[in-house]
C-alpha cells in the first residue's frame, strides 16, 4: 500500500484560499510579497482567469488626504453590500523593513468591517506610488472574489504613473495647496486620470484649482468642460 504523500505548507493555504479563508488570503499575499518559494506557482493556481473584480486606484501628493477619500468610497460601496478588498501602499520603516501604518490608522471607520479586506504595503525603495508586489496582490483579491479593489499609492510625481497597472479606474486627490502639482502633472498623470477629486475644498484656493483644473483638462482634450 502507497503511502500518502505528505501536505505541503502551499497546498493547506491554497486550500484555504480557495474555500474563501481570509486567512488564507491573508498568507498568500505574504507568499507573494515576499517572493517566497513557489510563489509564482501560487500565483498560477489561484488565477484561473481573466479579471473579473471592478479595480479603482486612488493617487495624488502626499498630504492631500487620499486615505481619508478611500475610506469615504468604501463605506460608499460597503452601503451597496459590495465586498471590498482595500491595498493601501505605505512608506517603508526605516527599522523593520515593513509598512509603516498611517493608512490603516486613517481607515480605523471601516477596519473592522467583515466585508472590507486591508492589506498595507511597503513600498521597499520601489519607485512610483506602488509597492514591487501590488499588482499580483490586486490580482489575488480579485482571484478571491471581492467585488472592487480599491488601491492607494504612497504619494506621487509626474512620473509615478504604475497605478495604471493595477487599476482601471484612476483617481488624483487634489488639495487647493496643489495648485503648482498640476504643472507637473500635466506630462503625467492629467492624461491618464479618470476622476479628479478636490479635497478639502473649505480652504483658500478650491475655487482656483478646480479652474486650474478644467483649463488642463480642456487642452487635453480639445473640448469645452462645464
């Protein structure tokens, strides 16, 4: 009589992934962040097909109050019984290597609603808004079977555009300080925005940036915005 042949660490979570554990989900995101043995492995099993999960990216300087927005659409979303599956990407500790955890402190509202998923990570020197890894871990969220992704970038330039990579939808949260970011936006992320959000539009200047705005807007595209 064969003997079985003994559970491997990678088939118990890939197990568990697939029965909908959050704990699950939760250990083959580390898998493939870290880049652990067998993870691209992983990352085929769990990926049976093409996109399905609505994914929205939400970027912008830092400052300008992108988690504050995130948590805002997600309680927005959670209210039409969407489950949600949030990555929001942080600076990295200088001492542990790991995120540092402002974004989830920022989403304490909605942190410990069963139907939202938040997952922090560190950037780890990697250039852009998004972490090495976020892309694949959006894709797992949408392998697990959340309805929308909602991803925010650490704080961008003109040139940090990889958020485009890991979102369809692409949101710039803008505050009226941000008047001089749209110059140097203008080669970057104003032509591949989809939504712009002025945030804090009580202060001095909303009125400005939201002109500033709609002039950028209408030299991309040749037509009048109301």
């Amino acid at each position: 009589m064969k003997s079985k042949r003994p559970v491997t660490e990678h088939q118990v979570l890939l197990q568990g992934f697939l029965e909908g554990s959050v704990l699950g989900l939760a250990r083959a995101i580390s898998v493939v962040e870290n880049e652990r043995d067998g993870f691209q492995d992983l990352l085929h099993k769990v990926m049976t097909s093409g996109p399905q999960t609505k994914r929205v990216g939400f970027t912008g300087p830092p400052g300008a109050g992108k988690s504050s927005i995130v948590a805002a659409a997600a309680t927005a979303y959670r209210g039409l019984e969407e489950h949600l599956g949030i990555v929001a990407v942080d600076p990295t500790s200088p001492y542990s290597g790991g995120a540092l955890l402002g974004d989830r402190i920022r989403m304490n509202d909605i942190a410990t609603d069963p139907g939202i998923f938040i997952r922090s990570m560190a950037t780890r020197g990697s250039l852009g808004g998004l972490a090495t890894a976020t892309k694949e871990v959006v894709d797992l969220m949408d392998s697990f079977g959340f309805d929308r992704v909602l991803v925010e970038t650490v704080g961008v330039g003109q040139t940090e555009l990889e958020v485009t990579a890991a979102a369809d939808t692409v949101v710039v949260v803008l505050v009226p300080e941000s008047g001089d970011a749209i110059q140097a936006m203008k080669a970057g992320l104003m032509e591949v925005a989809d939504i712009f959000v002025v945030n804090k539009a009580d202060r001095p200047g909303a009125p400005r940036l939201v002109k500033e705005l709609r002039q950028a807007l209408h030299l991309r595209s040749g037509r009048a915005l109301r």
